[in-house]
C-alpha cells in the first residue's frame, strides 16, 4: 500500500523515519504507538527542501485548526491527542489502514460509495460552523485575528496559486517542450490576469469561515467506508470557495488524468462517469446540507442574517439564492485557479506525473488547462455543476 | 461659534467640561494647554447613555489609527502627543477657532473651497498605503490582527447601520408620524434587505484598508483653509467604500436638508449647487489620487498586483477599471446604508434634526430615504458619479 508522501505535494512536513503501511504525513518526524502518529514540523518546504524555509508555527495552526474542525465533523477529521507548541509536535490519531490518500485511489481507478456524502458534510460543517451565517462578531473576530497568524503559509498560497503561474518564475515549471507555449499563453492572457487578481483580493482579504486553505485529493484519505480531511497547516479565515474549489478543482484534474492512465484492460471509461458524479455530487450535496443548517439555526446567534430581519420565506430563500450563486462562482473560480497552478506551477499533482509518456501527459494536461480557463474566466456564465460537468465532457 | 457636540452622534466620548469656542470630541474629559487637547473614553454611548456600555479600550484603536492614518496624510489628521491606554486617554493638537464641524458648516451653508482637495487627498492616502494595494501580506494581517480587537465598535455598526433599520428596535426612531409609514417599508422590503445582507457581508469580512470607519461630517473640522479628520474611534480593517460612501452619503443628507433651511433671504440653491459639485468633484478627485498613487507605487512591495504580472499598460488600466468600478458601487452601497439609517435608525443627523417644522423636515427626510433605496438597490447601474448626481437632481 502507497504512504501518503507526493512526490509533488508542498505540504511542509518531513518523513523521517517510514512505515510501508501507515499514513505519513508528508515530510514529518513521527511515531507510532497506540493507535497515536506523531508529526513535528521541519522548519523549510518539503518539496524544495532547506533553501525555502517555513515556519514551524504552522504546526500550531494545523493542530488548531484539525481540532476546530474536529468539533464541528468529529467523523471526518482525525482526533488530536497532543499538541507541543515548542516542540511543533502534534500527536494525532492514526488512520489505520486500508486509509489511503485519496488522490492515489482516483489515480488507481477506486470508487468510493460513500466520498461525496462524507466530504460535502464535512464541508458544509466546517464552513457553516466558523462562519457568520452561525457565529457572533466577537467570536469571528478573535479567531480570525488568531489565524492571522498563520500568514507565512497564507504568502506561500498567495505565491505559488495566485502569482507565480502568471509570470515568469525560478519555481514554475510545466511539461516541457510541449506545454511551454500554453505557460506563455497564461503568462500573457491578459483576461485570465484580471479574474485572479480578483480571486487574490478574496484570497488575501475576505475572512469567510475557517478554511482548510488546502483541500485537495491529496489532503483526503479515504477507504470505502472511511473518509478523513487531514493536513490543515494551511488553515485561516479565507473565502469558502477556495476549499470546495480546491477539491472540485483536483477531481476535475483526476478527470483529466484519466485517458493517461487508460489501457487495454481498462480504458477509464466507467471511471470518468464516476468522477463527473462525484463533481456533481459533492457539489449538490453540499448545497443541500449548508442549506440544512442555514434553515436549522436560523434562529440562532449568526450575525449575518438575523432573523428579526430576515423574517419571511421569501426573503429567506432570496438571500440564501444569492449566497449560494455567490459561492458557487468563487467556487468555480478558485477551483481554476487551483487547477492552472498544478499545470503550470511549482507543486504538480501526481494524477498527471504518473504519466511516463510525457507527449500524453502533456495533452491530458492541455485539456485540463483549457477547462481551467475557460471556468476561471466564464464562471459567473455557469448556474449549476450539471452545465460545468457538461463543459468538462465538451473538453475532454 | 458652536462646539462639535451633535446631539445626535453616536460618538461615546463625554464632555465633561466645555468652552465655547473650541472642538470638543462629543463626551469627553478633557483639558486644554499649550494647543493640546486631553481626550478620555467613557465606558458608555453617549447618546444613548449608561445603559448602553462600550468599552473604554476604543481610545486605544482612535489613538492607532489617528497615528497610522496621520503617517500617511499628516495635514488632514491630528497629531497625536500622548496616549495613556491605561486611562483611556488621548493628548492631541487642539483645533483652534475658527475649526467647525463640517456638518455645522454645511447647515450654515458655508461654502468650502479645499474641501474637496483635502478630503480626497486623506481618503486616497489613507486607504491606499493601509490595503495590498501598497502592502505585504506580513504587515497587513498583522495590522488587520491587531484592529481584530476593536470589535465592540464594529458589532456597534453592524448594529445601528446594517440591522437595527431593517427590523422593529427600541432605539429606532423616524419623524413620526410622517415618516412611520416610510421606516416600516423599509423594513418590508426584501430587496433592500437583501443587498443590505451583501453589504454588511464585506463590511464584517473584507479586510481591503484600514477604514476610519464613521467619516461622516461630523467627524470632519474644517476652516476654508483646513480639513481635519477626527474621531477614528471605529477604525478596522474594512471596505474602503464604507469611508468614502459614509462621507457622500452624510453629503447627500446634507444636500436634501437644504429645503428645510431655506428662508426668504437665502433659498439655497446656489449652495445646493455647491453641495452638488462637492460630491462630484470629491469622487473624481479621489479617483484620480488613488490611480495616481497606484501608479506611482506599481513597482513597489503591494502584494495586490506585483509588477511581473501586472506588466503592460493594457493590463494595469483593466486592472484599475474593474477595481474602481467596484469601489464606486460599494461606495454608494455604503453610502446608502449611511443615508438610511439617519432616518429610520437610532442616530439621526443635524443636517435633518435642525429643521423645527417636523412635516417639512420629513418632506426632506423622505426625498432623501428615496434616494438610498435607488442607490442601494441601482447601485451596480451607475457608472459615473455625474450619473449620480442627476438621480439626486430628479428626486430633489
């Protein structure tokens, strides 16, 4: 069975000692004992190693923000047991096997019945928990002047997301030669500029809930009947688009990936249907359990829409039209976003670096950036995932 | 010459001793000596009094932000001498005669040439060097952490200007019984109430600049020669369209309060031209300070739009329409918001108030409410301020 370490993940932990069954959260001392993982946190980026330090603060921030979270989608996100803040040490639970990183199960060919029920909930539960749809001001405030601190692992996603994929940088790189030209094309869109620089400004100043900060397929680990949302050291109060994006971006890039993967045994084609229903899925899904707890504690402390004021089921399904439409189209957004990086950025994703043949993976590639795109800069155009997942079988 | 105690003003300081030729921050302790005035915070509103308590801990954040917004637009803001945060006090540079509030100035129909200039040059400067526009991520989350802690008076605001007119509240009043009908449309309408959401959705999460979060006349002293922006109490990292829209929305009041000030010596319209103008030349003055700013700053550490990506003129005029063309219809979002409130909320203005005959005072009141209902629900529509001003002239 795989461990959890990417070749391509930025995740700031190191391995320094193995196990060929367990979980190992990228780039991490640890242990094992009692059901119990250790991790301490080294003080530079995994993947590029001691010339690009990182704190080891964000341990803090990570344990902070699994035990948040853990509150509000205890089935989801695993328990921790212990936290060293000088140590930057975090004992955790330990996700026993047959857990595996979600992002190898897709590139395996894996169904997960249970993924997109799992997933949207604990969504749904972590966004709507830490934000104002349920909390007070006061509350809000403070946690999110408390993750402000978190803000060397904010510049890093500022960096290698909204910036270096659009200019020319030491880190980027691409499948070369064939998609040079398309990192130059995204170098010089002068439209696809503009979207991110908008997305940025949400990035970087709009405090929405609590978010993972990096919830990709690689930040999820998963049996059929197990799914657990691990590795939040990029945790802060950020837009909520840009965690549902994140995972509905990857699965997008999974997609993508698969016509790479396909041989004559197995020609992907089944599994494709199945990743465009888990887009679709996860999407609705999680429209309809946020909107179950919106209805639920509408009467509760929320300060964004207090009930007094927001009194009749007119008004009530209008506003939360609009919230929805919003985030879907942050979403969708930060979704492209996430996936234009992966192509053309630092941090590949496996899903397409497990294509030995570099011409077929480029064009893998070429298909997915071209859908990035296109979401990134039509987004507001799409009313509903169904017409999105349609525009990904246009594509492929 | 009158004292800058408005009846009206939600400021929380107390004047506890008076002169009647000098500023007075509204309910304040405070001394006079050598052009020195001592500011102390009270732990109550004052206009509503002991039974609404505030903390005293707002001294600390006026006295931040009196020294961060004068670093950056030292002519337009008080020297700050000392601050003691352990009395709630506040030594700054006494505003001698002949300072008034602009808003005494605007009742009198005193005309103010440098207004316009000095205003616009404060609001450009103070927004822009305190947003990503010119910052690192590092100093603003930093600096949006530590105004985290002034959340009273923004839990105040979101009270008294996002909730409290949208739904029955004992500290709500109107001119009754001319306006009851008025303030309970207002409170049954579902659009109004709907934008009103996505308004104080930015307010409590968008980070953009450090705003002085209550620019409405009031909180202007003003000479034909000099314009002094005092009483930050409210400052937080927040949209910068509330600062700009709050001080052409107070305009606007001002502007259709002048009817109810007309006499036979004086009709008030050449003044109502000048209000006019003021509104005008404000925004495009602001405008073009802002841009100029930006451009002259391009190349510098604001982590918005780094100069390697942003790299050719087409582009940085795109990005600079689209980011104006926001900021101008949250200004008048904003602005509206302020607008309504003055009339159907706790805090009403002078402007309004000083009419004695309450049926025309409510005539001027209901033209102007018309207005920010258009204005807050229209806004996206206006594409100039010159378009605004023409929705004014119609209404009047």
């Amino acid at each position: 069975m795989a461990t959890s370490i990417s070749s391509t993940s930025l995740s700031p932990w190191a391995a320094l000692s193995s196990s060929s069954s367990m979980y190992l959260d990228p780039s991490m001392s640890y242990g094992l004992a009692l059901g119990c993982v250790i991790l301490q946190a080294l003080p530079y980026i995994r993947c590029i190693g001691e010339s690009w330090p990182m704190t080891k603060e964000r341990a803090y921030f990570e344990a902070l923000a699994l035990r948040e979270h853990g509150r509000f989608s205890p089935e989801h996100v695993p328990e921790v047991y212990h936290f060293d803040r000088t140590m930057s040490l975090i004992g955790m639970r330990y996700l026993e096997p047959p857990h595996i990183i979600l992002r190898k199960g897709l590139i395996a060919g894996t169904e997960y019945p249970l993924l997109t029920e799992h997933i949207s909930e604990y969504m749904a539960r972590t966004l709507y928990f830490t934000s104002l749809l349920y909390r007070s001001t006061t509350e809000h405030k403070r946690a999110v002047a408390e993750f402000c601190g978190n803000v060397e692992l904010c510049r890093l996603t500022e960096q290698v997301v909204f910036s270096d994929p659009y200019k020319v940088s030491q880190y980027n790189r691409c499948t070369s030669p064939y998609l040079d030209r398309d990192a130059e094309a995204v170098r010089e869109d002068n439209v696809l500029k503009l979207e991110v620089a908008e997305l940025k400004s949400k990035f970087c100043e709009r405090s929405q809930a609590l978010i993972h900060g990096d919830l990709h397929t690689g930040s999820v680990m998963v049996t059929h009947e197990s799914t657990q949302v691990i590795d939040p050291e990029f945790a802060f109060y950020g837009p909520m688009g840009f965690d549902i994006g994140a995972f509905l971006g990857n699965l997008i890039l999974a997609f993508f990936a698969q016509d790479g993967h396909a041989n004559q045994v197995n020609d992907r084609k089944t599994y494709k249907e199945w990743i465009l229903r888990t887009i679709e899925e996860t999407w609705n899904l999680f429209h309809k359990k946020l909107i179950a707890l919106w209805d639920e504690h509408k009467d509760g402390s929320g300060e964004a829409y207090l009930p007094a004021i927001y009194n009749n089921p007119e008004l009530q399904r209008l506003v939360q039209k609009k919230f929805m439409e919003d985030l879907f189209h942050d979403t969708l957004g930060f979704g492209a976003a996430k996936m234009i990086r992966r192509i053309v950025g630092v941090a590949h994703v496996e899903d397409f670096e497990s294509i030995t043949d570099a011409s077929k993976r480029a064009e893998c590639e070429r298909r997915a950036l071209e859908m990035a795109k296109l979401l990134l800069k039509e987004r507001r155009k799409f009313q509903a995932i169904t017409e999105v997942v349609l525009a990904i079988r246009k594509l492929q």
